[in-house]
C-alpha cells in the first residue's frame, strides 16, 4: 500500500537526505537545485523516481555557458507508490538523491547499478 503524507512531510525528508551527503560532496556540488515534482515529465516512466537535467562535471569545459543551475526531480507520487512505510520511503528518498547527485559528477547508471544506487 502507497505511503501517504504531506507535501510537506515529504519535503523534510529529501532535506533529511540531502542533509547526510558527506560535507567533502556537498561542497563540491555548484550551481544545483533539488525540486520536487508530483509526477515525472510525459516523455518520462511514470515509475521514474528522479531526473538529472543538466551537464556532468565530467563533461563540461570552458565552451559550455551555463544558462541555470542544473536540476534534479524528485519524483513525489512515483515515490510513495513504491513505499510500504516511511522508512521505506527515506531510504528510497536516500538512494534517489545519491544517485541523481552522482550524475552530476559524471558516474553512469551502470557504474551506479555496481555501487547498489540504481
């Protein structure tokens, strides 16, 4: 059975989690904005959990002019649909914000699949 609670309940849970990204990460990520999103863009799964839209650290150079920060989703419904308990849903929170963040560094999603954040 699908998690139920607040917007705002949800949000202090992607705080909490991006709260436990070890400081010597977090400040190595610039120019990133976490939003969340009830549902995923219609080109997207509807189980689709989170989104990276922007370039990797990796792949920028000088010739690449930012036009906004890069973003990450979280997708809300997606989320608790998956989720039996709260618990649940912060670990699934957790693995989400990892693996999204790891994209802006450049680690693919089969690099992310060996680690256990896929």
């Amino acid at each position: 059975m699908p998690v139920q609670m607040s917007p705002e309940e949800f949000d202090a849970i992607v705080d909490a989690a991006l709260d436990e990204i070890p400081d010597e990460l977090a400040g190595l990520v610039r120019n990133v904005v976490v939003l969340v999103e009830e549902e995923p863009p219609d080109d997207q799964p509807d189980d689709l959990l989170g989104l990276y839209d922007g370039v990797a650290l990796t792949e920028r150079d000088s010739s690449i002019l930012p036009l906004g920060p890069d973003r990450i989703f979280l997708f809300r419904g997606p989320l608790l649909d998956m989720c039996d308990d709260e618990e649940d849903l912060a670990e699934e929170i957790r693995i989400t914000v990892v693996h999204e963040v790891a994209h802006h560094f450049g680690i693919d999603d089969e690099r992310l699949h060996q680690l256990g954040y896929a």
